[in-house]
C-alpha cells in the first residue's frame, strides 16, 4: 500500500546550520504517526518544510504526487494542513470567524459539508459553542488550542501536521485534545505529530520516529518504541508531566 506522505532525503540549512539531515518518513492512510525529541532536534523545522514556509532539499510525495516545489497555497488545496506552536489564531476575530477562515478552501461552493464539519467540532469542544461571538484572543490557552485544530479541520484536510499540541496546557486538557486527534482516524484522516510529551504522543500514535540532531536516532511501532530500553530512560522514565498551567 502505498503512502498518504512520504518524504525521502530532506534537509534544512539556515546558513551554515543544517537543522534537517536527510531525513525519510512516511505517513499511512487513516494513522497517527509521531514524531518525539528534545527541543532543537529539527522537528518544527520538518513540519514547516513539508508545508513549504521554509525552503528544503529533498522529494516530499502526497498521495504519489511530487509537491515539494509547490506554494504553500497548493499544499493546501491538496489537503496538507499545519497548526503550527504558535497556533496564529487571529485574535481580533471571532471563534466563529476563525473557524469560517478555516474553510476558505471550500468557499466557492459552500458546500453541505462545511456546515456539518462545523456543527461535528462545536460538539467535539463544546467550550468552542458557547464562545462563537468571543474574541480569540481572550481565550484560554485550552481553548486557543482546541480553536486552531478547530480551524485546520474545517479545510478537511487529508494530512493534518500538529506542533506541539500539548505545549503550556494542564493534564486534561492534552488529553481532551489528544483524544480527538486519535478519533481522527475513523474521519479518514491521517495526523503527523510533534510533541515532546513523549508518553501521550507514543499512547496515541500508530508508528513514532525519535529525532535528535536532526536525524532520525530511532523509527518504529509506537508500542514497539515505548518498550524500548532507550526510550524509556531517555524519554519516557522521567517524561514531563505536561508542567503547563492554562485550560
């Protein structure tokens, strides 16, 4: 079978810098593969070269079609999505305008699905329901979080890249994330993540690569790797317990 995204050979340099080194992945239909390693590893740097906001070397496949020259635009409309770290929320506006920008692929046809991809979200964070008219940026970090996955899934993306999900929020509220990144894959889509919670990114994906100086030191089974001796004294024996405080 072949892959959703494969990518073989990429690199970043910034300058002389070389942030990513030949690395190869591939991300099977309707999974969530992972990617886990400490800060400076490359992994943000991966992400954002398989959407094209940075340049790279190297062959990215989506669906067996060559696109590592395409804009960032096409990506899109192909259905290659990045909720990014920062989450890029445009805070002046409405959640209800945000999620509607979310869709702007589709805006030409307003079709059926947009309505009910934006109702099946409202009930997966009722949080996001009972704020619709609230400014983004005065909501909570949970919240933040939960309105820029929100958003990516309005464009019904076919791949979804994730940075850093859990970054800055409490305990449950990662879960409450996590849980409906995994559902994603009874939605027929598929999920690459970044994340340097170890644990939960290894709980909830199908296949996990371990990135450090820029390669990839480890790939395989998420639970294959979440026995291995390694990762368990490196990542997984004094994992942090996500040591952030909004919800």
């Amino acid at each position: 079978m072949s892959a959703l995204l494969k990518v073989d050979d990429l690199q970043v340099n910034y300058g002389k810098i070389q942030a990513v080194t030949g690395v190869s992945l591939a991300v099977q239909e309707s999974s969530v593969v992972s990617i886990v390693g400490p800060n400076g590893a490359g992994k943000s740097s991966l992400l954002n070269a398989m959407i094209g906001s940075i340049a790279s070397t190297g062959r990215i496949s989506l669906q067996g079609q060559p696109i590592a020259t395409w804009p960032i635009e096409d990506r899109v409309e192909q259905g290659l999505c990045l909720v990014p770290e920062r989450r890029e929320l445009f805070g002046n506006l409405s959640v209800a305008d945000n999620l509607d920008l979310g869709a702007f692929r589709f805006r030409r046809t307003r079709d059926a699905e947009t309505a009910r991809t934006r109702d099946w979200l409202l009930s997966v964070f009722p949080r996001l329901a009972e704020r619709l008219e609230q400014k983004a940026g005065t909501l909570s970090g949970g919240e933040q979080q939960m309105l820029a996955l929100s958003r990516a899934l309005m464009s019904r993306p076919r791949l979804l890249l994730l940075d850093e999900p859990s970054l800055g929020l409490a305990p449950l509220i990662v879960r409450e994330i996590f849980k409906v990144i995994v559902s994603l894959r009874s939605h027929h889509m598929s999920v690459l993540v970044v994340e340097q919670n170890a644990r939960i990114a290894l709980e909830s994906s199908d296949y996990c690569y371990v990135m450090e100086g820029g390669r990839f030191a480890l790939h395989g089974p998420a639970k294959d790797l979440a026995q291995d001796p390694r990762v368990v004294a490196t990542y997984l024996g004094a994992s942090r317990a996500n040591q952030g405080v909004s919800a």
